[in-house]
C-alpha cells in the first residue's frame, strides 16, 4: 500500500459519520450461525462494515447507513410502508438469509426502512445515495418519494436523492425482489434450496449502503488503463458531460504526473520511469482527479501490461511482456455467518492474504463479483484475478434472462475494467446458462480488449456448447488429471480452469456434521491430504512443459458449506494441509514455468523452443548431442534423460542417458557429449537451471556465463558473442532455451517386451512372494520350485507394450491370454481388453527405478504404484486416503524384483 492510499483510507475512516434508525426502530437479534467464523464476534450495529467501500473513487465527506434497519417480508414492492415503522430488525449490509443479518430466511419480496439526518456542512451541495450491491430489484423512496429502480445483483448504483430531502430527519424505504430461482437473471451459485455444489441464497441488500455530497457537476467513474508502453495511464474521467479536469498521479505523496482535459474524453497521464505491478512487486500509484466545480476524488492504479505471444514456441499469457505462469485457487466467496458478505473487512483481507502466503499468485473469482474492497486488497497483495460473471440458472432461455444477462455483464465490466489485478474475464462456466458463446466473446471484447476472454472456463466439461473459437483460453476442468489437459494452439492458451477438490472433513468445524463431500476420496488427516495435494501439483508441473500449461486453479481456499475441498475450513479455523508444503510445491510450479527447475518426472526430454525448430528434442547419437525430430524408439531413448541432483552441485542437474545407464550429458571443446561418469566428468557433467525464454537455460557449473545451445543441429556450450560460430548472438536466448517436459520414453526402466517375467516382492521378510492372480484378484503368495503348476502360471505374465502408451508395459497373463492386470477401484485384477479408453489406461503401467527393483506406476490413477498390502495388490499413493496408502514401508512395497519367470 503507497502511504498516500493508507492516508486517505484512515481520513475517511476519520471523518465517516455511521447514522442508527431512530428510537422507534426494531432491534437486531442475531442468529447463530451454523459455524462461527474468527470475526463474527466482532460485528454489531455500530461496525458492520464501517470502511470507505470504493477505493477507486473516493471522497473524504461521506456518512455510512450501515446499521440496523427495519425490516419486514411483503407479497410485492407495489405497496412501501411510507410512514409505517416494519416490526423487525435486519443489520445491513448482510444479506437477510445470513445469521449476521438477524432474520436468517428467505423473502422473495422485502422492505427495508430507516431515517437519516443530512448534515449541515452539505448545504448547497447534491446528496447521492449509493448501494454496493443488493440482490436483484432495487426500488428506493425517500420521504415517500420514489428516487430511482435498478435490476442487478452483483454491480455497484447510485441515485441524486437532492430534490427528495427535507431539513431534520428523512426517510428511506429500499424495496428489493429476489425470487432467486426462475432462470430470469444472474444468480451464481445461489439456491433457495441449497445442495451439492449450490449454496443458500443471498437476498436483499448485501453491500455497504452510504451517503455523500457530490458538486452539481461531478465524478461517476474512474475508467484507467495502464499504457507501460507510452509510460503513461490512459484515463477517461466519467461524470457530468463536457467539464474541464486536472488528472494527477502521485508516488509517495508526490506529483510524478500531470494532465488535463474534459470529462468523458481520454487523457494520457505520464508515468516517467513507470515501476511496474507483479505479483512480486505489486505497487500502486495513487491518482487524484479534480474538476473545475471543485469536485475532488482520489483513486490508484497499478501500471501493468497483459496480453498474450509465442513463448517458446508456445501460446502463453504475457505480464509486462513475459510469461507468467497464474497459479490461483476457485475462490467462491462464501461465509457460514454472512454468506455473501464477509464478516469484516480483516476476514475479506484474510481470504487473500492467506491464499498468497499458500504460494499461489492469482485468484479465480468463481461466478460472483466481491465489494470493490476485495479488489483492492487482491491489488495490493499482487494476487492476478479471473474474474467470472456469475450465471443465470438455466441452459434454455427464460422470459428475459439473456437480456438481463448481458445488461449485467454490460455494467460489471464497466464497473471492474480499471482494476489493475483483473488479468481475465470468464463469461461462462461448464456451460451454465452458455448462449451465443462466440458473440459474447465480442461483446466483452467491445468494452474491454485489454485482457484476455476465457469464453467458457471448463469448456471440455458437462453442458458446454460447442467451441466458437474466438476466445484467448483452452480450458479444460480435470479434478484429478487423470488425463491430458489440451494443448494450445496458434492463438489461445492452455490453462487448468479447476482440479482437485481433495477433501477433508475436520469434526467440530463442519458445516453439517457427516454431511461433508468432496470431488474425490476424503483423506483421514493432514498429513494424508497434504501428500496428495503434493502428488496432483507434480502433475501439473509435469503438463507446463509437456503440455503447454499456462494456468491452474486449484478448488479451493476453504471448504463452502458441505463441499469439504478447501485448504482451511468453511469458518476459516483450521488449515488441513501443511503450509510450508503446500507453498514450497506452488512454489515449484512457478520455478518450473520460468525455466529455474525441471519438472518431477522419473526421465525428461529437453525440446527446442526456437520458432520454426519446436519439434526438435537434444538426443544423443554416436556419443554426441544434437537436435532431432523424433519419430522411432531408439530416438525416443535417445531423446530421454534422467534428472539427477548434480554431479558437482547437488543444487543444479546432471542428466543421465536412460538407455546407456551411467552416461552423462557434458560438455567437452564446446561440444556437448555423453561420457561415463568415471570420477572426472563431474564439473563438465553439471549444469544449472536459470530462466530462459519460456523454458530452461542450462548454464555450465564450470564455465559461468556459457549455456548448452542447439546450432545447425548440434549442439555445444555457448557463449553469447563468443569467439565460435556456435556463440552468434542472433537467436540465442531462444536457442538455449529448454522446454523441459516428460520423457518422450515414459519408463525410466526396461522391461524385456514379449518376455514372461515373475514379480518378485522385495520388501524384507516378504522376499519369498510373487505378484500372482487367483479368481481374478492380483495379490502376493509364496511361490517356491515345489508349488503346483497353476500358482507357478499364475505368478507369470507375459511382457506387452502399453495398451495406453507402448513407451510404457501391460501385463498380460501367462496362463489366461487375452487378460491383462488392471485396476479398477484401485485393486489390481485381471480384466479382458475390450479395447476401451479406460480399460487401455487402466492396465498400462510405466516401469520406474524402484528401491531394490522396479516400480510399476499407473498411468492414469495419479502418483499410484501397484503395491502389495496384507497379501492384496493395489495401486497406491505414498501416504493416501486408503489404508493401502500407509506410507510405512511404501518404497519396498512399490518395487518389484523382475526375475525369470515360474512358468517360461
């Protein structure tokens, strides 16, 4: 926060004036809500939300009517209560299905009254009367005036109530429609009967309520577009038409910026020697607006670009002209005491707070829109947000509702297009209430072509229409990436719009106990969650290169009412996971996209990134390095590699050759080579990670400042500008730039194909079983020269290429051809290939170097190992939800010895 932000913002604090109804109104009596969360203790009628609400547009003289109202439900709006004191108490801003509000029900029609005195020192000046939200018609009368009407429940409106007021005390009435369900407009996840994936309903007034005096010529909006390239803030001052403006930018209190104009025209700001916002360095500029009529607001911007290029051969999103990889959580925006409304401002701020201190960067707002004090704390913590438009609950049209949709996304866009964090708009989701995708794609683009448009987040899921293709964003919605995410192709980019919902239910913080549900398996503890979690990131480590991921969106921060998915509780008490462990594998997904590590992978193959040569892969052949495309088996080979803690420096790599085990990528008179590690490679073998342009730049660890670099098909350790023909500078941050990605041979350890092999168990004590199958069922017995011949046939299977990927092994039975070990429900069993997707995936398994032996990993059940357990045989995960998870003795109990086999 600049000090002249956190200036102004404790001088409103200051001078805000908070108005209580007058001694006959009723009283608020909070409910309880079904969990407490820190901060609901905190809120009474004299602190529901008393911060300025609008940091973009902000005026020091203003009086917040957060409080108790009166309240009462009503068949319709067409009658207000004029003079007429309603019986009930409702605490303002929270919506009125909320505990905080006091009534804890649903009205699909309702009133709310109160009284306010306008103070003297706004003589001679217009009151506007401002409403941050409410849901979703607005009918407002002062004095038994009506001052105005507004349908929409998610954007920010104003009403001049001047000519309605009188000297003393005035009345308000504000009347508000919201029958929820209907399909008529934008509701989000709301229901009036919740359950599953939807949530209770949040009616009525659910934002902060507050009065100010504005000049009879004055400012409505703020609309700034950082312009890194001109140094300067493009500004259009929105207001009373035609009226001269003085525009300022301010650094540290200081004037860096000075121009002037007319309202509603485009002033051009300079920001000399702009510093830039990231999520790194998330500065902010302030910006103070004067008009000739002496109307004065302040506001900031952060200056940044956004857009998207070719990086690395790859369609990626660009941050001030680089490619950043959006690391963010499905943040739904829910609270168990205000539902829409967070308890406090600290509870809104925590949301976020703790969310970066988790690792991630970006923040996907799932189809509601927050108070403009949630963006500005998502400004000022450097989070990037996705913002969604919340849905209408329908797939065919009802009376109006496109109308109403569109009128909506019309005004929020125009409402959030000057916030600096907002990286990308997201008009549908998985097809809820989708319509005229490609035409909508345009209409956003028409109010705001600055930011890339996700046209359907989750576009490969559920009701979603078909791809109209003019959006920026493939996006695919894969819980537990049990497949590939798309590629990106020549103008959109790949991003992970939601995945995993891991879930952990936490006795005395649920919101049903028993009742909590997740996207997937529960896990029993931290540890366990905390494991998977780790497991599911790797893989999206693995797709970033691999597969030319962008973005991920992990679901989600907290758990929302029974859905039991999130990093903390629904009341925000408890962290499920480990947060050391959590951050430093969010951490590493940042590092494998900007190229300072590689991914997890057991074996990795390195593919040019040079435009025109991206699908080349470094390959050895004949002992030398070079760049290939790779079309056989033995390119395949050549072209993989095992990472490996460095020979010289465990912090950088060395990468063994996985078909010459014990061979080494190194350089030698500048050429790259593989050579046997005989004790004197070490130094020469070492290279170090840095970031290169959109992958990985290898630097020598023995000659500082020279990086492995493909030319003319060879490859050499290179120095920019050097003294070979190797060193040229053109084209050499692309030509030492590594896309580093899953080998392009899956296995790390060779199995003889169409051999019959047994799978002896290395587990200590154990030593004298074998993997077998009896009555279909995969599990471990004692097989000695003795034993008959049908447990010796069962215990033998022949060796096939993958059904899913033939860099990768089935197991076909020996003695029962045609049957192939396979999981399903995690149990490893014999099944009879009837050649589906799922049965191919499930009974092909990459062979790994295990401890002792070799490890057999599933290939489309994540971070699973065939692994016996009490005799049975599972695939497993290191630490999972299952009993067969048990992380004791894990590594021996995934690695098999491949021994001749009991039947030949």
């Amino acid at each position: 926060m600049t000090r002249r932000v956190l200036g102004v913002l404790v001088s409103i604090l200051i001078t805000a004036t908070f108005l209580t109804p007058t001694a006959h109104a009723a009283e608020w009596v909070p409910k309880v809500p079904p969990l407490s969360t820190p901060w609901t203790p905190q809120v009474s009628p004299t602190n529901a939300l008393p911060e300025y609400p609008r940091p973009q547009l902000v005026r020091t003289e203003w009086q917040n009517l957060n409080g108790v109202w009166e309240f009462a439900g009503a068949p319709n709006l067409n009658s207000p209560p004029i003079g007429r004191p309603l019986a009930e108490g409702v605490l303002v801003p929270y919506p009125i299905e909320s505990a905080l509000s006091g009534i804890k029900r649903h009205e699909d029609n309702m009133f709310y009254r109160r009284t306010f005195t306008v103070p003297s020192t706004w003589n001679g000046r217009n009151v506007k009367l401002n409403f941050g939200a409410v849901t979703w018609e607005t009918r407002v009368w002062v004095n038994g005036r009506q001052v105005g009407t507004h349908t929409g429940g998610f954007d920010a409106f104003s009403f001049d109530i001047t000519s309605a007021l009188t000297a003393g005390a005035n009345e308000i009435i504000v009347g508000v429609s919201s029958p929820i369900d209907g399909s008529r407009y934008p509701i989000g996840k709301q229901r009036r009967n919740p359950s599953g994936i939807f949530y209770t309903a949040a009616s009525g007034i659910w934002q902060t309520v507050w009065l100010e005096p504005v000049r009879a010529a004055n400012i409505t909006r703020l609309d700034t577009t950082p312009n890194v390239g001109a140094g300067a803030l493009d500004l259009v001052v929105q207001g009373t038409a035609g009226q001269p403006v003085i525009a300022e930018v301010l650094s540290g209190g200081q004037v860096v910026g000075r121009q002037t104009g007319t309202t509603g025209s485009s002033l051009r700001v300079p920001v000399p020697n702009a510093r830039l916002w990231s999520p790194d360095d998330p500065f902010l500029y302030d910006l103070r607006v004067t008009l000739a009529s002496g109307d004065v607001v302040t506001g900031y911007f952060g200056m940044r670009s956004l857009g998207k290029a070719m990086v690395g051969g790859v369609m990626r999103p660009l941050l001030n002209g680089k490619f950043v990889f959006q690391s963010g959580t499905l943040d739904q925006g829910y609270w168990p005491d205000g539902i829409y409304t967070a308890p406090t401002d600290e509870a809104l701020r925590f949301d976020l707070e703790r969310q970066k201190a988790l690792g991630f960067n970006m923040v996907r707002k799932h189809i509601k829109v927050e108070p403009a004090r949630w963006f500005y704390h998502a400004d000022r913590l450097g989070l990037m947000v996705w913002q969604d438009m919340p849905s209408v609950d329908s797939i065919d049209e009802a009376p109006n509702s496109h109308a109403n949709y569109e009128s909506e996304l019309r005004r929020i866009l125009d409402q959030l297009k000057g916030i600096t964090s907002i990286v990308q708009w997201v008009p549908f989701n998985e097809g809820w209430g989708e319509y005229d995708a490609g035409r909508i794609v345009n209409l956003v683009r028409s109010i705001d072509n600055t930011r890339l448009v996700n046209h359907n987040s989750g576009s490969n899921c559920c009701v979603s229409d078909p791809d109209p293709g003019n959006g920026d964003v493939i996006d695919d919605h894969h819980y537990q990436i049990s497949a590939n995410t798309r590629q990106p192709d020549a103008n959109r980019v790949a991003m992970l719009g939601e995945f995993g919902g891991l879930g952990r239910r936490v006795v005395g913080h649920e919101y049903q106990p028993g009742a909590g549900f997740a996207y997937g398996a529960l896990y029993p503890d931290e540890v366990s969650l905390t494991k998977r979690y780790e497991e599911v990131i790797k893989q999206v480590q693995r797709l970033v290169h691999t597969r030319g991921l962008s973005a991920m969106v992990y679901t989600e921060p907290y758990d929302v009412e029974n859905e039991v998915n999130g990093f903390y509780t629904y009341d925000r008490r408890v962290l499920k996971m480990t947060e050391s462990r959590v951050r430093d594998v969010n951490q590493r997904v940042l590092a494998v996209a900007r190229g300072t590590a590689v991914s997890p992978d057991d074996v990795v193959s390195l593919r040019v990134t040079t435009a025109g040569y991206t699908n080349r892969y470094l390959r050895h052949q004949d002992s030398l390095a070079r760049t290939d495309v790779i079309g056989t088996d033995l390119g395949k080979l050549d072209a993989t590699f095992h990472p490996r803690p460095g020979l010289a420096d465990a912090a950088c790599l060395s990468f063994e050759s996985r078909n010459f085990p014990g061979q080494f990528l190194r350089h030698s008179n500048g050429r790259i080579r593989t050579d046997v590690n005989n004790g004197t490679i070490a130094a020469d073998a070492t290279f170090c990670a840095r970031e290169g342009s959109g992958g990985t730049a290898l630097e020598s660890f023995n000659v500082r400042g020279s990086f492995v670099r493909h030319y003319n098909e060879g490859v050499y350790l290179a120095r920019s500008g050097g003294p070979n023909p190797w060193d040229t500078a053109n084209s050499f941050a692309a030509d030492t730039t590594w896309a580093v990605g899953t080998g392009l041979w899956r296995s790390g350890a060779e199995l003889p194909l169409d051999q019959a092999r047994s799978f002896r168990v290395t587990t200590p004590g154990f030593t004298d079983r074998y993997l077998r199958h009896r009555e279909s069922l995969a599990r471990t017995d004692v097989v000695t020269s003795s034993s008959d011949g049908l447990t010796k046939a069962d215990a033998t299977f022949v060796v096939r290429r993958g059904l899913a990927d033939p860099t990768c092994y089935s197991l076909e039975s020996r003695n029962i051809p045609g049957q192939f070990l396979r999981h399903a429900d995690f149990r490893v069993r014999l099944g009879t290939n009837d050649n589906t997707d799922l049965f191919r995936r499930d009974a092909t398994f990459c062979a790994q170097q295990g401890t002792g032996g070799v490890r057999l990993e599933s290939v489309n059940e994540l971070g699973t190992n065939i692994r016996h357990y009490s005799e049975e045989v599972w695939v497993a995960s290191n630490g999972g939800a299952h009993v067969y998870d048990n992380p004791a003795s894990y590594n021996q109990d995934v690695s098999w010895a491949v021994s001749s086999p009991w039947t030949p």
